[in-house]
C-alpha cells in the first residue's frame, strides 16, 4: 500500500453550533476538520435499538431473525434517503456508497469502514450498531460536502458478527469463502439450520457460496467499535488505537452416556453425561494460564438431551469458546481442552465427540492506518492511547486483505455483551469523528 498522508482536510467552510443531544460540537471545517453530525447519529442509534429490544432492555436480534432483517431494511432505507446506494451480497453483508463521491474513481480499491448489527442474546446497544451507523454518517456526511477524495469511501455492515452461524460469518465469506457444502452443515447456536433460515430470508445458498473478496480488492479498513472492557475508561482517555485482536476459536464438546431412570437407577454406576460435562466445565478455567496469561476460556451453552427432570441425560453439549492473543496459543489451548475431554469421558463411561471451528487467526492491526487514527485524534484534541482487543471483530478477517485499524472508545464499567453496555453520548461522537478524520487520511 503507498504511504497513508498524515495530513487531513484543513479549511473549507466553517460552520459550527453548540451540540444538542450529543453534546458536542459539530464543525464542518477549520483545524478540527470535517466532523459527523452527532444528534444524527445519536438518534439513529436509538432508532437501531428499538429493534429486538426485550423487556429488560436488552438486545435480541441474532443475524436473520425478523429483528435483524426489519433493522436491515430500516437501515437500508435510511441510506437512501441520503442519497446512498445500498449493494448487499450473497451473504447479507451490506455495502453503501456515494455514486457522486466515486465519479471518475472507478479504477480505485475502495476504503471500507463498518462493523455489524446483528447481537449476542440479551445483547447491548452499541456494540456492532456504533460503527456500523458512525461509519453510515461518515460517508454520509463526505456525500453531503461532496469531499473530493483520491478513492471511494464505503460503509459496510458485515452478516452475523457474533457467529451464531460461524465466527464473524460475514467476512469469514469475504475472507475464506465458504462452500455450498459448508453452508448446508452450519447449525445455529440457537439450534436452527443456517440453510432454513436463510431460505426463509429470501437468501440462496449458491449466491452465499460465491461471496469473496480477491487480495488487493480493498485499499484499506477501518472500524469504530466500543472497548468492551474498563481500560479507557480507568485511564480517562478517550481514544483508543488498536494494536491487535486475538484468536478466537470454539466449537461443541459432546459427552454421550446413558439414559435411565433418574428414581431407579442407584448412584453408583450411572452414566450420566451432565456429571461428566459439568465436572469438564470446572476443569477448564486452570487450562487457560496454561499457555498464557492472556489465554480465556468459556462455556456459555450448556445443552442436556434429552431434558427431562426424572430422565439421567444421555448426551450433553457443551460449546466453548477460547481466546489468546497468539495464534499458536489458542491452538495449544484447544489441544489441552480435547485431552481433558477425553480424560474426563473415560472416568465416566462416556463417548466425547468435538467439533472445533477453524481458529480465527490473531491479527497485528496496520502501523499505517494505527498512525491515520493517532493523527485524527490529535487534530480533534482527543486523548489516545494504544490498546489490544480481547473481543473478536470482522476486522481480523480483513486485515488479512488489506492494511486494517480500529479504534475504540470507552465502555462504563467495561460492561459489555448485556443490557448494561453503555457509552456516553460525547464518547460516542469523538469515535464518529475520530473514524470520519481517518477514512479521509485513507482516502485522501
Ligand atoms: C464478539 O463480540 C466476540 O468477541 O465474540
Ligand atoms: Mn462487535
Ligand atoms: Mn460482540
């Protein structure tokens, strides 16, 4: 990639007002640069998080539920209206662009900046939805100005971050591609079919197997994302660059007994799977420091078959997630757990079966899109600091394709993945701005 200009838009018109709900100021032009329209973006984000919302307040849409598809076409709709042109692909991920913007630029790779909508059960109301609409805004507000750049600006909305279907689904496609075959097989962490599902969303599955992005199709990525832990906030900084993101890796580890009777069967010599996943379960915390003091690993599903009360479990699932900022760690993290597995199904007379994903590799994020966020920072007169991710994003899929950064801004409490996942309004917009400063620098 040719050196990024560490310079951003100066002068222009100077307009500038006291924000309103955001509570910044919005400047479009002058030493700041051009910034977002902050109570536009602030009320889209509310208007996102009507979607799924649930009785506590939480966020239920996983990828294709109706409440992920009515935010979609919400979304959609929204880009319109501004005068944007929408392009979904095979497998929903979403691409906006400004044809005005792109006049004569056809030869260009493209900047993509975007994250994702759909969320974890129970989920928050910024994480994926901040730059998925920051990003909407930026390119919004480049349309608006008809900012002359060197290549397009797109915003993009990736399919399935959280991985109900496959870790960051979406751009897993765009950066691996999967085959008709793969997608048949793909079940939901919810249980259903991906094919099903996906049929009833008006998708097909050839189309889904045709998504991908060549090496060299892109410029250059950058995503807003929340923190998702207590960093900034602790260190009262408001910016956060991105270093790296970790791999990620997981799957289903089957524990298959025996059925019997819960009242007749005597407790010694039962084969009963939920003992065995449980006593699993608690073996693996001691695991992760194992390979590394940044290692983690969970099981948040816990599946009894066939779930009766007065029924010993024949089978039980239970699917893990495992993290480490080095690759080969998650890989030896996985090893450890499938001989824990196996030792613990022996004691038991039982069968283990597992189903690991492929590992999503770490990815060291680019010293040159990292220098554009710093650079952006710096002209808006925000504080900056680097910082690893221990959260999984669609950008470690794209760094693999193109020079890719992130920048995040601070979580309350670090409160992440449920209803408490909060960033103030002012936090919200320094991200839009930080973001908008640096696909400029991208693009310029
Ligand atoms: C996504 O938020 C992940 O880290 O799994
Ligand atoms: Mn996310
Ligand atoms: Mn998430």
């Amino acid at each position: 990639m040719a050196a990024l200009p560490r310079l951003g838009r100066r002068g222009g018109l100077h307009r500038s007002r006291e924000g309103g709900s955001s509570g910044v100021e919005v400047t479009d032009g002058g030493e700041r640069g051009l910034t977002v329209d902050g109570d536009r973006l602030v009320a889209d984000l509310e208007r996102l998080a009507e979607f799924g919302v649930n009785e506590a307040g939480g966020i239920d849409r996983t990828s294709f539920s109706a409440a992920d598809l009515a935010a979609r076409q919400w979304l959609i709709a929204r880009c319109e209206e501004a005068g944007l042109e929408v392009a979904v692909d095979g497998i929903g991920n979403i691409v906006v662009s400004s044809p005005d913007l792109e006049a004569g630029l056809a030869d260009q790779a493209p900047v993509w900046t975007g994250s994702h909508i759909d969320a974890v059960p129970n989920g928050g109301r910024f994480d994926g939805p901040l730059g998925s609409l920051a990003a909407i805004e930026c390119l919004r507000r480049l349309h608006e100005e008809r900012v002359p750049l060197a290549r397009p600006v797109r915003a993009v909305v990736y399919t399935d971050e959280e991985g109900n279907y496959a870790h960051l689904f979406g751009s897993s496609a765009l950066t691996r591609g999967f085959s008709v075959a793969e997608l048949s097989n793909l079940v939901g962490r919810d249980g259903d079919r991906f094919a099903d599902t996906f049929a009833a969303s008006g998708g097909d599955l050839d189309a889904a197997a045709e998504v991908r992005l060549a090496p060299g199709a892109l410029h250059a990525t950058v995503e807003l994302h929340i923190e998702q832990g207590p960093l900034l906030e602790r260190q009262g900084i408001q910016i956060g660059v991105v270093t790296g993101i970790v791999a990620i890796g997981g799957g289903a580890v089957r524990f298959t007994g025996q059925a019997d009777h819960a009242g007749t069967t005597p407790m010694i010599g039962r084969r009963d799977s939920v003992v065995a996943a449980a006593e699993f379960i608690t073996l693996l915390p001691a695991l992760a420091p194992r390979v590394g003091p940044a290692a983690v690993v969970t099981t948040g599903i816990v599946r009894a078959e066939p779930g009766g009360s007065n029924v010993i479990a024949e089978a039980a699932e239970v699917v893990v997630d495992y993290r480490d900022p080095s690759t080969d760690n998650a890989r030896e993290l996985e090893a450890l757990i499938a001989a824990v597995a196996d030792e613990v199904a022996s004691r038991h007379g039982s069968r283990v079966e597992t189903h690991w994903e492929d590992i999503v590799p770490a990815a060291p994020l680019h010293s040159e899109v990292r220098d554009a966020i710093r650079a952006s920072a710096e002209q808006l007169g925000y504080s900056s600091v680097d910082i690893a991710s221990g959260a999984g994003h669609d950008s470690q899929n794209l760094a693999t394709l193109a020079p890719t950064g992130m920048i995040f801004v601070p979580s309350t409490g670090g409160r992440s993945h449920s209803p408490a996942e909060h960033t103030p309004w002012p936090d919200v917009v320094r991200g839009a701005d930080t973001l908008l400063g640096t696909v400029i620098r991208l693009a310029s």
